[in-house]
C-alpha cells in the first residue's frame, strides 16, 4: 500500500480532511488527528491501547507500538507489508474514535440504509 492509497482511505471517510503537522501529512475528522504519514513508508493511526498492543502482537512484521513520552498513543503500520484491510481497518477504528458521536452514527446510519 502507497501512500497515496493511505489518503484516499482517509479522505473518503465523512468529513476526513488532510492537514500539515510538523511537516507531515495528517488526516482529521473535525480538526481532531486520526493518523499521520511520518513518511511514504508509515502509517501512524489513533487507535486505542488495546488495538495498538494485539496488533503488534499478531503481526510484529506489520505493525509496531508507538509512545508518546509514557503514553501508548498509535500504531505505526509498515505500508510494504499491511495488507489493504489491515490498513483499512484501524483507519477507520480512529477515524470512530475522534469523530463527534453524531457522525459516527449518522455514518453507521448510512451503512445500514
């Protein structure tokens, strides 16, 4: 996966926009991050501690913890060895995350119609 690939995932999620932090690419829902692209090789993602910790562990390869001073806060996926849906998946986990609950629901909503 490229990551040109990663941005079209992020930016086809409901009101998924691209922004500039410390020089690179991140993607938001309502100003709030949900991943970054440290570089055209990763992918850091906003997923919760437990996601972070069994996804390292299912797939050291793919994926590796990221801390933030004592705080667990993303997931780095290595874009050359994720799979789609591995890329997918927890784009969209974060993405669920940071969104207003409103939209999130008005998004499941639209799923289910």
């Amino acid at each position: 996966m490229t990551g040109a690939q990663v941005r079209r995932l992020a930016l086809a999620l409901p009101q998924g926009t691209e922004q500039d932090h410390h020089g690179n690419p991140s993607f938001r829902v309502r100003g709030r991050i949900f991943a970054t692209l440290p570089d055209e090789a990763h992918l850091h993602v906003m997923v919760g501690e437990h996601e972070i910790r069994a996804a390292a562990a299912a797939d050291p390869s793919a994926y590796e913890q990221v801390w933030w001073g004592k705080r667990l806060a993303a997931l780095r996926v290595d874009l050359a060895v994720a799979e789609a849906d591995a890329v997918r998946e927890p784009l969209a986990e974060a993405w669920r995350r940071k969104a207003p609950p409103a939209l999130v629901r008005a998004h499941d909503d639209s799923a289910t119609n």
